[in-house]
C-alpha cells in the first residue's frame, strides 16, 4: 500500500465531494462536516454511475443515475437499486495539510 497526495485539505470545502485520480483510479474524496475526510471509489456499484456527480449529504453519497445511495466512511450501499459496498480507500491529512489516499499495489 502507498500514499498518494491528493489535495491540500484547504482546496476541500465541508460537505462537499471531489473527484480526483490517482495512479488511473477516480477516487471520491469527501469532506464531511465536521472535518473528516474519506475516500472511495468514484463508480456505482449499481451501473457504474460516476458518484462525483451525486449530493453528499451527512455521510451518505448520492448516484446521480438511479439514486443508489453508499456511506462514504464505511462504503456500505445504504439504498437500492445497490446492493455492493464501494471500495473504500484509507485516507489522512498530513501536517503539511495534504489528504493523502492509499491504494493497494
């Protein structure tokens, strides 16, 4: 596993999403709230919908496509038509102020 800077944790604004791609793989990085951020994929597991072009609300991330709805923390499908998680990538903020994501090699 390797950590892969994303962002500078001030260009994510709270309660908002952004897609990023990091060795070929869109990852979803979501500023929740209260500051947390989390990482999965940017694909629906439903129809491969891009999730970046969903609403985030709370920790719920919303495919625009057909409403499918994950946890962005734990990547659990949360409605139908979804019944698969979304991988969910491990993520940190440096001291630096970087979000970092790591991906398996």
């Amino acid at each position: 596993m390797s950590w892969l800077r994303a962002v500078r944790e001030a260009e994510l604004e709270p309660g908002k999403t952004r897609v990023v791609v990091l060795d070929d793989e869109p990852v979803l990085l979501c500023k929740l709230p209260d500051g947390q951020v989390c990482a999965i994929e940017d694909t629906c597991t439903h129809d491969d919908g891009p999730l970046g072009e969903g609403t985030l609300d709370g920790t719920a991330v919303t495919c625009p496509r057909h409403g499918a709805r994950f946890d962005v923390c734990s990547g659990r499908a949360l409605s139908m038509p979804a019944a698969a998680p979304v991988e969910v990538f491990p993520s940190r903020v440096t001291d630096d102020g970087w979000v970092e994501v790591a991906l398996e090699e």
